[in-house]
C-alpha cells in the first residue's frame, strides 16, 4: 500500500462518529471490537497506529473523520458508523 493510502486510511479512519452513547458509556464488547478493527485497519493495512490513550476523545474524532476521508479517496471502503462507534470506544477507554 502506498504511503497516500495509508495517509488517506488514516485521515477517512477520522469520521465524525454517530456514538448512540457516551464515550464512557461503551461496553467491553464494543471496545474488544475496537481494538481488533484499529489493530487490523489501521496498524495492520496502512501504517503505524499511534497508541489508544496518545490523544484525546475530541482529538481521536478528528483523526478518524480524517482517515474516513482518505480511504475514500484511495478507493477503499470506509468503516461503517458501527465500526467507527467501536474504534472511538476503544481509543478513548477511560478517558
């Protein structure tokens, strides 16, 4: 994968989630799932994953909406709402 679509993974990664719930409202089944999403998407296909408690929940948004973006520019399938609720639950556990 080529450096742009790994920025654009990135970038499009950064959807503004639609969250049903509070950032600590998720259950644990939602971060499990999270954290396998961002482990595969992000550090797996496209570049190093920069660790879940790095940023804040407001800063986690803005990166996801940024990477949705970007993985649409690079003709990949961005995540679902589901999925994006389960990786912000997961970077943003505790916080």
């Amino acid at each position: 994968m080529t450096k742009y679509s790994l920025i654009i993974f990135s970038l499009l990664f950064t959807t503004a989630l639609h969250a049903s719930a509070s950032d600590s409202d998720a259950s644990a089944v939602d971060i499990e799932a999270g954290k396998a999403i961002y482990d595969s998407y992000c550090a797996g296909l496209c570049h190093q994953a920069p660790a879940a408690g790095r940023l804040k929940p407001k800063q986690w948004r803005v990166v996801l909406k940024t990477m949705q973006t970007r993985m649409q520019t690079a003709g990949m399938e961005p995540l679902t709402d589901v999925e994006l609720s389960q990786v912000l639950a997961y970077l943003t556990q505790g916080k």
